[in-house]
C-alpha cells in the first residue's frame, strides 16, 4: 500500500494552461480531413472547420494550438496559403508523404479554427529556409493594425482587424530538419531573427520561443543558451520567452523507422514505453538545470512543444502520414507525462502534445464522417481541471517497483493542484497486472469529501475504432472513500484517476 501526502497549505508553483496545448502539423490527415474539409464538404461543418471535431475539442478546453509544424514549417511560405484559393500555390510536402500542398488551409483558416475553438495561437516560423523579411512580414501581416503594405494585404484578403499572436516559434528543430545547424549557428540566427518579430500591440505581446534541443542533446541547450546570453541585454523579457524541447517515446528505438505497433504489444514493450514515458522528468531536470545557470529567476519557460508516443504506422496506411492507433498504453503515458509537467511547473510553462487529429498520439481519429476519441483524449479531459492551478506539494511513499529488470518502474504516479477551493489529485497506475491502493493524507485540511471522482481504464490493449468508439471511455470512480483529510483510493490495474476534493 503507498501513502500520498499532500500539504494543501503549500502552493510551489502556477500550472499554466499552455501546459496542456496541443500541436497541428501539415501532415498525414490532421490538417485535411483531420481538421478542415472544406465549405463545400458533405460532412458538417462551420467554415471549413468539422462541427464534430470542433466541439470535440471545445470539450477539453484547448489552450493553444501550435502551426504550421514542425518540420513543415521550415519550408512552409506563408505568402503561398493567403489570397483566393484558386490562386494559391501547389507544393510537395517533401517530409510528409511527398504529397501535394495545395494550401487551402493557410494563415486566415488557422486563426479561424482558432476562434471557434477559444485558444491561443502558437506559430512556426520559417528559419530552415526562410529570411528574415519573411517572417518579418508574417509578424506584419499577422499583428499590425495601422497602415502598412501587410496590414493592407490582409485587409484586402478579407480580416480588417489584427489577429492576436500569443506565441512565436522562430524556427524547428533546427538540429536537424529545419537545417541540420549547430547550436552556435543557430543562436546566432535566433538572436537576428527574434529582433524582427516585432511588437506591434504593446498590450498583446507575443512571447518568442527559441528552439530548444532534441530530447537528451544537452551539448544543444549549453550551445544555444551560451550564444544567445552574450551581449544579451540585462532585460530578458522580450528577447527569449521560451525554450522548446522535443522527446518522444519509441519503444525499440529508430530502425529506421519505428517498429512497434500501437496496439499489438506484451507486457515488456508496455513497461519499456512507461519507462521512456517516465524519462520525461530526467529530460526536463536536466535541461531546467543548464537553463538556471543562465536564467536563475526562471523568466524563461521550458516549453514541450512535441511529446507523445511514436509506433509503426496502421498496416496499409502511407507510411509518411504517421497514423497510429491509440491505446490504454498511450493513455498511461498521457497520464504520467502530464503528472511530470505539473510537478515541474515552476519551469514547464507550456507543452503541446503530437499531434492533435489523426497523427501519432492524437487525442481525435477521423475516417470520413467519422470520428471517435481516443484514450489519450479522455485523460485530457479529466485533466484540463488542473489548468490554471497551484500546484500543492505532495509526495508518495511506499510505492511498489514493477516490472522486467530493465524497466523497473514505480506503479503509481500523482499530481496535486488545487484552483477555487478544490484540490485536484490525478493519480496513473502503470501496473498491467494489479490494482493498488494508496491511501491520501491532507495536512492542514478538516471536512474535505470527494465532490467528483472519475477513471479511464482497461486493458492494456484496449482502444476505439469507428465500429467500437466506446470502449475506452471516461467514466466514474467507485473505489474512492473516506472524509475530512483521510482517504483511501483502489486504483484498478491500468487506470488513470482524478479525484476532486472540496
């Protein structure tokens, strides 16, 4: 039996609700068919946007949204996706399945999507192979409000007012296919570029994020960071907001290609991916670390713009649109990896996990008219509860090592928040084979009870497709009981939990 303490009288850090962004690449199906269909699709929709999808979302109150990639972004010309449609440039998408681009989804549709959603936008400039003017002339076109020939332009493509940019990456994974740079190359290209991402509403300032190293490069985040402060002004705020990281979890490893499946697995390749999914607190220790001895009061956040599980892609699928299935496995690592965030929330101040519709680990698979929601996507929304919150401290004892020798991993782990008097407490049990119980201590806390408790769980293997949609769903919690500051919780095997106690 563990024991989970928690200090309710002791706030360490904010949860912002960035942590729980996500990420939309031209790639595969999230975009076309994922996403949008059109105005003059069959299948229901406002704008081109899909009604289902939509509300799907609404649903687990997205923060932000990250675009137009990823690596597309550092070929992505924004130029080419405004204007009349029938006129817009066609291009391969030489990362994406060398599919044609036709770019009907371009900057006007993503600030669409964004407005019927209610989230923030996050997005990727073109470093890899674009110029400064470029970008420039986006942040332009994007913000300004007054006279100038991008305001022009945009007015004369239909949006009289300035759109809000909360978030601008300046560049990709620079380290590789946004251009294969080195650390001080790429500092040093940050430092002109960020120059030109102009602030052109004093009262929406965009925040400028700085790609950050590919999961354990710490030779990257040192090389960058040592560039980037030389010469720097005293005042950070405005030259640098964030710092990206990009991990995810491939049991097996690259052969060239992921081989495992998503849903065909044992219990060895479930502990390994628990395990990898666990290495997400090392990654963000050990770069936070580098990261305080340049920015000790913490001004910049870290922020963990592709995360989630990459396995072989669904048989007969292309293999350049990254589909996969998403199981309880991917649930469990949602779980886990959210937990890591909150309780680094002092710096994760944003995360956007990969990808949103019908890629990788999305949380919404489409086929048609169809569409069901994943594992992944029910943890989300038991977790958009702790968005905005105060992260309380806690720890667990007694927790029982599960696992082959190689992937010994801890059955349980937790978070605690706690926003307008309730206290938020997710709980993922990674055991494939037991329940376990943990018993919850509240200091500081008298005639708490549970005002809602709920669990998404199954067999490991478990998943939904478009003739099954219901098999993994969120659904209430029984094995919750006690009052006051004493509670004792059975959490089944494979199961994430939240708890609410107020």
């Amino acid at each position: 039996m563990a024991d989970l303490y928690i200090n309710n009288k002791k706030k360490l850090s904010h949860i912002e609700p960035e942590v729980y962004g996500h990420f939309s690449e031209h790639l595969g199906r999230c975009i076309y068919e994922g996403i949008y269909v059109g105005e003059n699709s069959d299948i229901p929709n406002v704008n081109g946007m899909r009604k289902d999808v939509v509300e799907a979302l609404k649903a687990i109150d997205i923060p932000v949204l990250r675009w137009p990639g990823g690596c597309f972004a550092d070929e992505y010309h924004w130029m080419d996706g405004v204007g009349p449609k029938n006129e817009r440039k066609k291009m391969i998408n030489t990362h994406w399945g060398g599919v044609t681009e036709d770019n009907s989804f371009g900057t006007h549709e993503f600030f669409e999507l964004l407005r019927q959603l209610g989230a923030k936008a996050y997005v990727n400039g073109n470093v890899g192979s674009g110029t400064v003017q470029e970008m420039s002339e986006w942040v332009e076109y994007m913000t300004f409000g007054g006279v100038s020939p991008m305001a022009e332009l945009r007015k004369k493509n239909g949006h009289e007012e300035p759109w809000t940019v909360s978030y601008f990456g300046v560049g990709n994974e620079n380290w590789g296919c946004g251009g294969n740079m080195t650390p001080e190359y790429y500092g040093n290209l940050y430092r002109r570029y960020q120059t030109y991402v102009r602030q052109y509403n004093p009262d929406r300032q965009i925040k400028k994020v700085c790609c950050g190293p590919n999961v354990d490069d710490y030779h990257w985040t040192e090389g960058v960071l040592k560039t980037c402060f030389d010469h720097t002004p005293e005042k950070l705020h405005g030259f640098m907001d964030f710092l990206s990281l990009h991990y995810y979890d491939v049991p097996g490893g690259w052969n060239p290609t992921p081989q495992a499946s998503a849903t065909n697995f044992d219990e060895t390749e479930w502990f390994e991916t628990m395990k990898r999914a666990l290495y997400m607190d090392e990654l963000v220790t050990r770069h936070g670390a580098i990261m305080d001895r340049y920015d000790p009061g913490k001004l910049i956040g870290l922020s963990v713009d592709e995360w989630g599980d990459w396995f072989a892609v669904e048989p007969g699928t292309n293999p350049g649109f990254l589909y996969q299935q998403n199981a309880m496995r991917d649930a469990l690592v949602a779980g886990v990896t959210l937990n890591i965030f909150n309780k680094h929330s002092d710096r994760v101040r944003m995360a956007c996990v990969a990808q949103m519709v019908n890629v990788l680990q999305s949380v919404l698979l489409t086929e048609g008219e169809k569409m069901v929601k994943t594992p992944t996507y029910h943890v989300f929304h038991m977790y958009r509860h702790h968005q905005d919150a105060d992260l309380l401290e806690s720890s667990l004892t007694g927790v029982e090592e599960i696992g082959p020798e190689e992937y010994r991993v801890p059955s349980v782990t937790e978070s605690v928040s706690e926003k307008d008097g309730i206290i938020t407490i997710t709980l993922s049990n990674m055991d494939p084979g037991s329940s376990h119980e943990v018993d919850i201590h509240l200091s500081g806390a008298e005639n708490l009870s549970v005002k809602e408790a709920r669990l998404v769980t199954g067999a490991m293997q478990a998943h939904n497709d478009f003739d099954t949609p219901d098999v993994v769903k969120e659904e209430a919690f029984s094995g919750i009981s006690g009052s006051g500051n004493t509670f004792k919780a059975d959490l089944p095997a494979v199961s994430v939990v939240e708890i609410r106690l107020g």
